[in-house]
C-alpha cells in the first residue's frame, strides 16, 4: 500500500486528545485512512453497517468507478473483454493477473478441462435433495459437499494447493449446476464431454439427453459466455466478502465457496435476476404493459416495500456497464431465436423506458442493473427462472476463489472480526424462574 501525504486528524468535542491517521492511495479510486490503531489509541470503535464507507482489505483484481460506471478486471474495462476473450481467458486473469498467451491459454483450458468431472459419489449426495428443491438450496449443499472429497488434499496455505482449489471449483461448477437441474426435471445426468469448449459443453450437460444428441448454438454459447464473464467478479460485494470472511478463519476452501452460494442467492443480491424475471411475468399475467403505470405506483410507494427488481445498486450511480453489454446480447440471442416480438421483452423495454425517464428514478440515480437482461436472456436460452442464480453462481466462482486466494497470500491477512455498538441490557442477574 502506498503512503500518502496527506493525513487525517480526528479529534473529540470533549477535550480527548486528537489523534492523526495515515491515509494510503489506491493505484485508481478513492483513498483509504487507516484505522487499525484507532481502539488501542482512543478505545473507539468506528459504526459503517453495510460498510458504505469502509474499505474492508486491499486487493489487486477488480475495479469499479460507480459513479462513471466503470468496470476493470486487473485493469482491463469489461467491455474489452467480453468482447474480445472467452470465459477462460477471464478466468486465467482474474486468477493471474495477466491475460494469457496462446500456450498459457491452451495449457489453462486443459487443466480445467481435466478437472470437469466429479465423483460419482456426488450424485448420491444430490439424490437425498427433494426434486423441487431449489437449484441454490442444493448448490449450496453440492459445493459444501466437494469440501469433503478434497478436504486433506487441500493445504491453504500451500499456494499449488490453493491453485488445483481453484482449478477444481471452475471445471465442476458447471457440472454440479447441470446435475442439479436434470435432476430437478427428473432425466439423467449428463456427463461433461471435453472436447466442448467450456460454456458449450455446459449448454450440452443441460439440454442432451441419453437418447438426443445437443448441436449447440454458437450464438447462444457465446451468449452465456458473455452472461459468464459478466459476472466472473465485482470486488468487495456481499457473496465475496462472505467468502473472504468465512475463508478467513483457514476453513477448507470448498466451503467458503458454500458459504458464497448461500449468500448471493438472497434477492438483493444474485437472486435479483430471478425476483426480475418473476416481476416481469407478474406484470404480464396482470394486464401487461398497460399495467406498468400502476406497477411503478407502487414502487414508488415508500409503504409497499415492491421495488422494481433489476434496477439500482449499492456501487453503480451510474448505467451498470454491464447491463449495457447484456442488453446487446438480449438483442442478438432474441434475433438469433426469432423471439423479437416475445411479449416479455416488449415489456422489459417499456419498463426501462418509463423507469429512465421518471423522476424518481433518476433522482436516485437508479439504472437498470445487469440482472434486469440477463434473465431475458437465459429465459431465450431455455434455463428456467429458479436456475439463473446458481448460472451466476458458477460464473463467480472464479472471483470468489481469486479473492480468496489473494486474501489467503496475503502476509498481513487475519480473521475476519468486525467490532459492535452494544445497545443491549447491561449486567444484571438471572432471577430463579418463579421470580421472571
Ligand atoms: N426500486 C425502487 N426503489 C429503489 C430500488 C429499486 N430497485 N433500489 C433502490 N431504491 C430506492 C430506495 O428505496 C431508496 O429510496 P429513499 O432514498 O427514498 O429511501 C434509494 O433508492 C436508495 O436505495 P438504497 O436501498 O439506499 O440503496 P442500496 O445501495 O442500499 O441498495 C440494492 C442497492 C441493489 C440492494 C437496491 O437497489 C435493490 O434492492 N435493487 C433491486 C434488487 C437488485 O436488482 N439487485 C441486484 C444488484 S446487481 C447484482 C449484484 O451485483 O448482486
């Protein structure tokens, strides 16, 4: 971390001394002071829930500027590279920090691809699920089970170690996600063939069956591709620090990556492609378009708690830049199927229009989020609305294990342990039960 020369002074309205902190500079984007000494020095803590103003490691991977809607994977903007590389190459970067070159790139694909099955075991595992479990309830469960086949393989402190973690965890996932959706609809597992590239080989553990072969589409491949690097990372969000935190304490890998499943799957976060899409098919089933006025009503009714699902972001104050590119890809896929005129993307679009133009949408700096397309896109692809979270699921998992990875090389990294304000009773007795 680089020093910087200017310094913070905190100083108290009650004549304790004031104390001065160093401030350091990232190599982009707002600077950070340095709080680490604040108890020992004054016995205070700072208050940040939702850490809207705190800054909770360093890290090297991911960049974004909200307010320019900015998005950089080791530097690099995300437009450059979704339309430029595969989800491997992302891949390789976000866990390298450079891109690869033609071998690195051959070698790398290999790798991943020599890793794409899973036990066999698993499927027992997954057969103890109920059939309409949801794909995130059992993702979590699939993921945290992989723990237990790697568990004294797996060194955390070794870096090969963490390296084959990592390899693992982006070969499987989209095998783990396509079992537990052929076992949802009750077909046969579809064992990965590795002379697919990574996203048509998953497109063909989804849709084959024993008895029909799966031609994919190279449109629509490299439409899931795009869904895939699209969400490959997003820095400090709410499923990474998950993992970071949980990871912190050295727990075998494999399960801070559950513990990451089980996060995004909240609808605030990754599950908001899924609340989208059933928003979308609310307001179709209730008179559609026509309706959208009433709908954005009651959104904007402070006592109805209805948001419009797909809009706004906690970093984004600005169009998500991602949403921009899974708008182009919405187009082309819907082209690509003659689904032009499909009823529900009519309606998304109208929903946009009048949402971009409303006051209080934009007062609030609220844009159409990546979500808002992409489960358009992976409806047209034909994956259905419960899976779309597990599909973000397995596109992050290359960020989650890069974070984690980064935290766990890191020198100066410790458990993870937040401080409280305790508004709570003071001391006081336990009465014998009569006397309660
Ligand atoms: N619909 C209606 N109003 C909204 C929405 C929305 N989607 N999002 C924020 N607002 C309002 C909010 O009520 C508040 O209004 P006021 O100032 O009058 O109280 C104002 O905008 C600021 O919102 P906030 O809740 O302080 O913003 P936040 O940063 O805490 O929340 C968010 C960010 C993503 C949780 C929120 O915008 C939201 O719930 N959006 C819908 C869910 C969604 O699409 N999530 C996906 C995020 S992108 C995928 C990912 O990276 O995980």
């Amino acid at each position: 971390m680089t020093p910087s020369d200017v310094k913070a002074t905190l100083s108290f309205s009650d004549g304790s001394p004031s104390m001065e902190l160093p401030l350091y500079k990232g190599s982009i984007g707002p600077d950070v002071i340095d709080i680490r000494k604040l108890y020992a020095q004054t016995g205070k803590f700072t208050y940040d829930p939702g850490f809207l103003s705190t800054a909770s490691c360093n890290s090297t991977i991911t960049y974004i500027d909200g307010d320019k809607g900015q998005l950089l994977y080791r530097g690099y903007p995300i437009e450059q590279l979704a339309t430029g590389c595969d989800f491997l190459e992302v891949c390789y970067l976000l866990l390298n920090g450079e891109l690869p070159q033609q071998a690195e790139r051959d070698d790398f694909v290999k790798t991943i691809t020599y890793h794409t099955m899973v036990n066999e075991q698993m499927q027992f595992f997954l057969r103890g699920f109920r059939r309409d479990a949801h794909p995130m309830a059992v993702m979590t469960g699939l993921v945290g089970a992989l723990s237990a086949f790697y568990h004294d393989s797996t060194d955390i402190h070794n870096a090969q170690h963490r390296t084959i973690a990592a390899h693992r965890l982006i070969a499987k996932m989209p095998t783990l996600v396509a079992m537990a959706y052929k076992y949802g609809v009750g077909q046969p597992f579809i064992y990965p063939k590795n002379d697919l590239s990574y996203s048509a080989n998953f497109m063909r553990m989804m849709f084959a069956t024993p008895c029909e072969e799966y031609v994919p589409n190279p449109v629509l491949v490299r439409a899931l591709d795009r869904i895939f690097i699209l969400h490959a990372d997003h820095e400090q969000n709410a499923s990474t620090s998950t993992v970071r935190l949980c990871g912190s304490s050295g727990t075998n890998p494999f399960a801070a990556i559950a513990a990451g499943v089980a996060c995004l799957w909240g609808p605030a976060h990754g599950g908001a492609n899924e609340a989208a899409l059933n928003m979308l098919e609310e307001i179709q089933r209730n008179g559609g378009v026509e309706k959208i006025g009433e709908f954005i009503k009651q959104v904007k009714d402070k006592n109805s708690s209805v948001k419009l699902m797909g809009f706004g972001h906690r970093v984004y104050k600005n169009y998500d830049p991602r949403a921009k590119l899974m708008r182009e890809t919405c187009h082309e896929v819907l082209q690509e199927l003659g689904l032009q005129n499909d009823p529900m993307f009519k309606l998304a679009m109208a929903l946009e229009k009048i949402a971009l133009e409303d006051d209080y949408f934009v007062s609030r700096k609220l844009y159409p989020n990546v979500d808002f397309y992409s489960g358009i896109v992976q409806r047209a692809l034909g994956i259905p609305v419960s899976l779309f979270t597990a599909i973000f699921a397995l596109a992050r998992t290359v960020g989650w294990i890069a974070q984690l990875n980064e935290m766990i090389g890191d020198a100066e990294y410790k458990i993870g342990r937040p401080r409280q304000l305790f508004v709570g009773s003071p001391v006081r007795d336990v009465k014998p039960i009569a006397e309660r």
